[in-house]
C-alpha cells in the first residue's frame, strides 16, 4: 500500500524525465537548426601563456 507521500514522489520523478527528454529534444532541434554558424564565432585574441603569481603557488602546491 503506498501513501500519498510515495505517490507525489514518484510523480515528481516522472515529471521530471517528461520534461528532461523535451529539453534535450529543444537542445538537439536548436543545434541542428544551425543556430550559431561559423561566421558569428569571434575569435578571442590572446597573448599566450603567462605565468603569473597563482599559476605559479599552484604549481608548487600541485608539485608540478
């Protein structure tokens, strides 16, 4: 015999992957739509690799 309690858990829990499954079906429509095209990424320009004091203490604290 379930209670009340059990039952609204178990609801929840299918609510849930109800709406997991459509999100992931929104992602995947939106992804193949072509929604960002390759023209509209910018390129970020930096200077390389600096190694700075953090980098540094978390090297020694890594012991890399």
């Amino acid at each position: 015999m379930k209670t009340k309690n059990q039952e609204a858990e178990q609801t929840a829990r299918r609510d849930f992957l109800k709406m997991s499954a459509i999100g992931a079906a929104v992602a995947g429509t939106a992804m193949a739509s072509g929604a960002a095209s390759a023209s509209e990424i910018q390129t970020v320009s930096s200077e390389g690799y600096r190694e700075t004091e953090h980098v540094k203490t978390f090297y020694e604290t890594a012991r890399f």
